[in-house]
C-alpha cells in the first residue's frame, strides 16, 4: 500500500501547459510533492491547409478517422463545424484520455487498443480494416508515420494530414534552466518523446547535465523511455500501464523501496 505522503516534500518536474496540467499536478500534490509545472511542450493549429478542407468536407467518404491524442481530437474540431455527426465515419482511438474527450462530444470510439502504444494500436486494428477501406489520420507535425505505413502496406487507403504543430514554449526553457541550475527538482516526469527532446534541448544548451544527476526520472511508454535512454539517461520508473496516475503510484513505489 501506499504511503498517503510518499512524495512528500519532493519537487516533481509537471512537463504540461497550464490547460492540462490541472489533474497531474493535482495527483502529486495528494501524495504530497510540490508540483513544478513548466511545459516543456505546447501545440497550435497550423492554418487551414486545402487538403485539410477537402477531408472535412468529404468526411462522410471515410471508413474510419484515427485520434492519437486528446490534443488531436481538440485541434480537428476546432476546424470541422459540423455538429451532425450521422456522417462522421467509424472512430479508433489510442489513449483514455483521447477516448473521454471525445465522449464530451458527444462521439464514442468504436476501436480501442488493449494497450496505449502505437504498435499495439496498429496490430489490433489492422485485422478489422480490410483492404480498400479509406482511413484519416489528422496528427501532429512531429508523429510518426508508422501508423499510416502500416495501413498503406496492407491496402488501406490513408490520408495522413498534419493539423497542429508542436513546440517548446520560451518562458519554460528560462525557468527550466534556472531551476535545473539551483538544483530544484528532484523527480522528473516525461510523457512523450517530444517533452524529453525539448527538455534535453535545455540542459544541452545550458551544460547542465551534472544538475540531472541527482534526480529520480519517471516516464509513460516505451517509446518516451527509449529516447531517455538514447540521451544515455537513467530510468527509474517506467509503468506498465501508460497513465500519468500509474507513472506516480510507481514513482512512490521506488521511492519506497
């Protein structure tokens, strides 16, 4: 069982910006830790490319649109207006929390992998889409291609089109440097790739790979945990399940040992 105070007095790196930081920190501060919040990656929509509007307005010719992550579900439909839905074809999802925005909006996910990684996502889906169906992937400019290389393979015609572009937001690499440089953070938590890259970017720029030494470094997926690797950094904490909540229970889990 877990000790109600297990990261007690411990400052936690939040790596999220301020519209989705609310529930991580508030995860830590239940156990006790001082939650940090510097975004270290942040999105915007890029401008309504043609491609795009021919998608939107077409939609009903696809079989099924693929949601990698809340942010993607949030930047689609802050370009596609249309609140009848009777059209809108089949929904595959990765990620809970993908799945709950969408359930706000009124729309449920007819796939959803057994596991929150994109090649389980791509395994499990592929039996159930047959060749010449027709497939969107609205994604970010950063996100692989190995989704839609994988359907292409098998027959499916993909439209992957990139909707909203990823960045490292320039107040967080001065407070990210100056705390890393005073020694202030003592666990830090990743939650993709892009974080750890823009996290590394810092402590590259600013020499400060001595000051990491001391931390206790925690990430969600497999993929998070193999670009720490490639930087030759430690992980200490890598959950089976990919949630922020398991990521924190496990943190408190090593602490104790």
């Amino acid at each position: 069982m877990l000790k109600p105070l297990g990261l007690k007095d411990k400052k936690v790196l939040v790596p999220r910006g301020a519209g989705q930081a609310k529930s991580f920190s508030q995860l830590v501060e239940k156990y006790g830790g001082i939650s940090i919040e510097i975004p270290l990656i942040a999105f915007r929509p890029i401008e309504l490319t043609a491609q795009l509007q021919h998608a939107m307005n077409k939609i009903d010719t696809y079989d099924w649109i693929v949601f990698t992550s809340n942010v993607t579900v949030e930047t689609f439909f802050s370009f596609y207006k249309n609140k009848n839905h009777n059209s809108f074809p089949k929904i595959a999802v990765i990620g809970k929390k993908t799945e709950e925005v969408l359930l706000e909006r009124g729309l449920k996910a007819e796939f959803v992998p057994s596991a929150y990684v994109t090649e389980v996502f791509t395994d499990e889906f592929l039996p159930i889409v047959p060749s010449g169906s027709k497939v969107l992937i609205p994604k970010g400019n950063l996100a692989r291609e190995y989704i839609s290389t994988s359907l292409s393979n098998r027959g499916v015609l993909v439209d992957e089109i990139v909707i909203y572009e990823t960045y490292m937001p320039e107040d967080s690499t001065n407070k990210l440097a100056k705390m890393l440089s005073n020694d202030e953070l003592d666990i830090l938590m990743f939650t993709s790739p892009s974080t750890v890259n823009h996290f590394m970017s810092v402590v590259k720029k600013y020499k400060l790979e001595k000051h990491i030494e001391r931390c206790v470094i925690s990430c969600i997926g497999p993929v998070t945990e193999k670009r720490l690797l490639a930087y030759g950094l430690p992980v200490h904490v890598s959950p089976e399940e990919y949630t922020v909540n398991d990521m924190i229970k496990s943190t408190i889990q090593f602490l104790e040992k």
